[in-house]
C-alpha cells in the first residue's frame, strides 16, 4: 500500500525521504515521489517504478530544500504514471495520500462545476484541488486543509506542504496509520516506524480522526472534536526494526530461516517463570465463559484462523465460525451477548479486518486480536492483544508471522481448554510439551531446503498446481497455493483431499502437479485414498510426509518431500514451511521478484 514520509529538518531533506521511502519498499508500490518547500518554493520530483528510477531523476535534477514531503504510491485510481503519482500540487499546495477517497467523483463535479479541473485520474488530487479553492478563499493553511478534510469520505493519511511555508506542514489520518518521530529540532512523519528508524527511535502514534500542525519547534495535535491533545511519546526500540536481509537474497528467505528462533520468542512470551503454564496478558475477558467465538481475517491470516478452527472446536470444545473480512463486515451478522471475535492480523492495519471489528465492537462483542504490531490500529481498538513478537515482516509474502499466528492461537485455544477444564491436566501438559518443541522441528525442516529446490526447478514450469490437505492440513492446502501464487504467479488451487472428487479432478492431467500434504495423523489413510484416486488418472503427485508416512505411500509419486515426525497437534506450524519454501525457490527459479510480487501491497489499508 501507499507509504508517506515527511521531514521538516536541518540538512538536506531528498536523501533522508528517499532512505525513508526505502524502508517503506516492502508495502508494495509502483510509483514514487517527493516535494520538498526551498527557499519558500514549492517543487517536486515523481517517476513510474522502483524508487531507483527517483534516485535517478533525482541525481540528473536534484531537489533542494529541508522541508519535504514523499510518497510511495500503490496505484488504486488511475494507472501507475508520472502524472497520478504523488505528491499531487494545485497552486501552492501539495499533498501525498495513502487510502481511498471515496467521494472523489462527486468532489471532482463540484471543482468542475467552479471550472477548476483535473489533471489526473487519482481520487487525491481533489485533495489538493480543494486546499488550493479554500486557500484562495481566503483562510489560512490550516483553516483550508481542516475544510477540505471534513469535505472527504473514505480513508486517508495526508501530509501537506505549502509553498511559501518552510516551517509547516499538516498532517491527518483517518482509516490509515500516521506516525510522527521527534528528533533534535526536526521532526518527521511515516506511515509508520519503520519509515523513520534511521531517523528517531522517538514516535508519537496519531489517533484516528486525529489533525496535527507541525513545525520544528512545536507540535500541536487536535482529535477529531477539534480539542488540543497529548498524544504519548513511545520510544521504540530502534533495533527492533532493524531491516536488514543478514546477508539472504531476499528478505523471504531470512524471515523463513529465522523462525525457529522468532516462534522460541513468541512461545516464551506466552509462558509463565517455569514454562509450565500459559500466561496471557492482562485483560477482562472470561475465558471460562466463551463457547462461541467469531474468527475474521484476510489473505494468509484468513488460513491461520481457519486452521486455529480445528484446535479451538477438538480441544477447547467451543463453536467457531470464520470468515474472510471483507465478506463478513457487509453481512451484520447478529451477534449474541457473550460473543467474542478474534481478529488475525500481520499488520493490524488491514482496512476490511479492521471495519468488521469496528463492527463487532458496535455491536459490544469482546475483541481479541493476534496481531504483529502492537501500535496498530486492530490492536488499539482491541480488548485483549496478542502479539505475535517476530520482529518486522518484510517479505509481501507472510512467512514468519503466519506461524507465529498459528502458535498463539495454539496457545489461546489451550488456555481456553484448560481455563474451561475440558481437557484433562495430564493431555494438557501433552500439548505444552508439543509446543515447545516447535522451534526445534522447524529447525529439523529447513535442513531439507536443498531437496525441496530441486523440486521446484522442476515445478515452474508448470501452468497449475493444485494442493490437497485433509483436516487441519486444508486451510495449509491453501496457504500453500496462495504462497506459490502470489510470489511465482504460477496458477494454484488448495482443495481439501476429499472434495476433490466432486469436481476439480476434472482438471487432473500428467502435466498438473498435485502436492498431497499427508502427515502421518488421524486421517492419513483417507489422504492416501485420496492420492491414489489422482494418481490413477496420471497425476504428478508430490508427497509430503514423515519417513513412516512415504514408506507406506510414496510409491508411483512424482516426488516427495521427508518431514520429521510431528505430533498431530502442532503439525500445520511445521508443515507450512514446506510451503513455504517451495513457493520461495520456484519464485527464484522463475526469477520473479519474491520480496515484492507484483501488484501486491504489503499491507492492505483500502477495502
Ligand atoms: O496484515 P494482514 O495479516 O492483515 O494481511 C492480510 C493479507 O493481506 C496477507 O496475509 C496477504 O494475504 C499476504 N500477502 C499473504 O502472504
């Protein structure tokens, strides 16, 4: 999605915004930009593509000044191009966005309608188009932008600049996260942290509907009642969003090969002194009193909560529905007294996952969220969070926070088992032990990486994979396809084992690989009938399974790969790294861009 960063500093402010811009690469863009106030002049600098081709326009027509503005753009209205990339300027205003202005037409009527046209195909520029009619009109900078934005529906964080004015720009978020750092007589603004960590560790968060002046010296924040605020200081531990590939091609890889050591981290969060007991954070749901719960995400999330399904209705015995968010918060399902939602999210900003929370909240459910940034918006508005703890998630493709996400829910649906008392105290102590091995099986996976490249070279050159899982292996069915899809744009479906029959075996051919994920588990045999019936219309099987399972069933498949053996409970946490890599070395070997795919975003703040 859209990054913004903003500067009102000492020194130079192109190369600081182009290094902020850099940091904000991993949300996915397809144009950039930057405008910077010199000498009181406003001026600025846009090109189509990766922020190299800024960097180089930059180098042949530089950009003074020490106050400015950039933008990353991930192109919603109107193509990726020089003209529709931000910032967008009328006159002596100019403007970058991130999110989605929802009355942008009618606004654009209304300009026409006074003769003031538009240039682009964006829905933003109406922003600057109205801060330049309201300037004109006679009010000051921050009369003009505090009127245009109440004129906007939809979501935005904005940053202005004026021409004019070297020591002000204005900034307001509503629906799309804004962050401001502190330095030494400068100030910055980001989308989020991670834009300024090479700048400040020292971060104020802005509320929702939240305006805010800035200068060198003095920041003042109104919320969205027009009252003067105090909004916390945080001082974020600048290490902790350190961004850097260690050394790794892509940041895919490193966030794959770390996790055994960020799911120690996450698993040691959620222990109590003796590791003997789950401890969560303080909070006032009664665990004891849910027997229902609502699960809602999007993308990769979506298929950790689907999977948590099977963990919270075996052993914490408590109905579940789940429900990508963008169908759920259209629906208004009712919701009964006691309801409690959970609510999975890597960045905790994503729009459609955050409007069916705000839903549930209306409706006075009780909000959990597992969520990766614990500044988020999902986060904020949550009665209980739960943090993943694996640091930044670079990669576009969610890796290590989607079996962090897998983890807690793991360890929520256990607490909730034991806090009810439907499992016994010796099965509880089972399961702990099984968690806590985690970390070590992930390691034992990785070894096999090499054999699953050698599998994927083979792979991509196939039109379409299909993924077949049973059980709490068919959401991972679908995380698998969805991983393959979305970074080496090979076509890939995830069904579950025995729903194939009832349609898309039609698709199976020789040239189809079908990648059966088959621990050796209650429901192993029914996954091998399930094969064979692939199998005997010549389809390309690869098996993935432990020794015992391959002995038993490898025979007459394409290839296989040989997972450790895994307790049943804990299996979709080891087994989503098999995935993982071989979505990961197919996109290598097709030499598509893994870190940033395209037409992706990192974080999805418009519906
Ligand atoms: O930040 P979120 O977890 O809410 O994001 C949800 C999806 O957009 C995300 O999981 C997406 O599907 C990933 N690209 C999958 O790898």
């Amino acid at each position: 999605m859209c990054g913004i960063v903003g500067v009102l500093g000492k020194h130079e402010a192109a190369p600081l915004l182009v290094e902020a811009l850099k940091r904000l690469e991993y949300r996915g863009y397809d144009s950039a930009g930057i405008a910077t106030v010199n000498d009181g002049k406003l001026d600025r600098r846009r090109a189509i593509g990766k922020l190299v081709n800024l960097s180089d326009l930059l180098v042949h027509n530089p950009l003074a000044g020490k106050s400015g503005i950039g933008h990353t753009r991930w192109a919603t209205h109107g193509a990726p191009s020089v003209k529709n990339a931000h910032p967008h300027q009328a006159g002596d205003v100019t403007v970058v966005h991130n999110g989605i202005i929802e009355n942008f037409m009618e606004l654009r009527a209304e300009l026409n309608n006074n003769k003031i046209k538009c240039e682009t195909d964006t829905d933003t520029e109406v922003v600057a188009l109205l801060a330049k009619y309201y300037l004109s009109q006679g009010l000051s900078p921050a009369e003009s932008v505090k009127k245009t934005i109440s004129r906007l529906s939809g979501a935005f964080a904005l940053a202005f600049l004026f021409d004019g004015e070297d020591d002000l720009m204005l900034v307001a978020r509503r629906g799309s996260p804004l962050a401001i750092g502190h330095g030494d007589g400068e100030v910055y603004i980001g989308s989020d942290a991670i834009a300024m960590a090479h700048l400040t560790s020292k971060i104020t968060y802005l509320d929702e509907g939240d305006f805010a002046q800035l200068s060198r010296k003095n920041i003042q924040i109104e919320d969205r009642n027009g009252t003067i605020v105090n909004r916390e200081e945080k001082n974020i531990d600048v290490s902790s969003i350190a961004i850097d590939k260690a050394g790794y091609k892509h940041f895919m890889a490193k966030e794959i090969a770390e996790q055994p050591l960020t799911l120690a981290k996450t698993i040691k969060n959620y222990l109590d002194e003796d590791a003997e007991q789950i401890r969560l954070p303080k909070n006032d749901i009664k665990l004891a009193n849910i027997d229902c719960l609502t699960m809602v995400a999007c993308g990769t999330a979506f298929y950790a909560a689907l999977t948590a399904k099977y963990w919270f209705e075996k052993i914490a015995r408590i109905k579940v529905e789940v429900d990508v968010a963008s169908e759920f918060r259209y629906r208004e399902p009712p919701v009964t007294k006691e309801t409690t939602a959970i609510f999975v999210s890597q960045s905790g900003e994503t729009a459609d996952t955050l409007a069916a929370l705000r839903y549930m909240s209306s409706q006075n459910a009780k909000i959990i969220s597992v969520v990766n940034v614990p500044e988020s918006s999902i986060a904020r508005e949550s009665d209980l969070v739960l943090p993943l703890y694996v640091g930044p998630e670079i990669g576009v493709a969610s890796t290590k926070a989607f079996t962090a996400q897998l983890t807690v829910l793991a360890l929520l649906a256990l607490k909730i088992a034991k806090t009810k008392n439907v499992i016994t105290e010796a099965q509880y102590c089972i399961y702990l032990e099984e968690l806590k091995v985690i970390p070590e099986l992930i390691n034992q996976t990785l070894s096999i990486e090499s054999n699953i490249q050698k599998i994927a070279a083979e792979l991509v050159s196939s039109q379409d994979v299909i993924f077949l899982g049973r059980g709490a292996m068919y959401p991972l069915a679908m995380e698998g396809a969805l991983k393959l899809k979305e970074i080496s744009y090979i076509h890939a479906e995830g069904y579950p084992s025995g729903e194939l029959k009832h349609g898309p075996i039609a698709l199976i051919d020789k040239n189809v690989p079908v990648v059966v994920i088959a621990p050796m588990d209650s429901l192993f045999d029914k996954s091998v009938s399930n094969m064979q019936e692939v199998m005997a219309r010549s389809g390309k099987i690869l098996l993935i399974s432990c020794l015992k399972g391959l002995d038993k069933a490898s025979q007459g498949t394409w290839a296989t790969i040989v997972m450790p053996t895994i307790p049943e409970f804990i299996a979709p946490i080891i087994y989503a790294v098999p995935m993982q890599l071989l979505a990961y070395h197919t996109a290598l070997a097709k030499g598509t861009d893994a870190d940033q795919p395209r037409n992706l975003a990192k974080s999805v703040t418009v519906e």
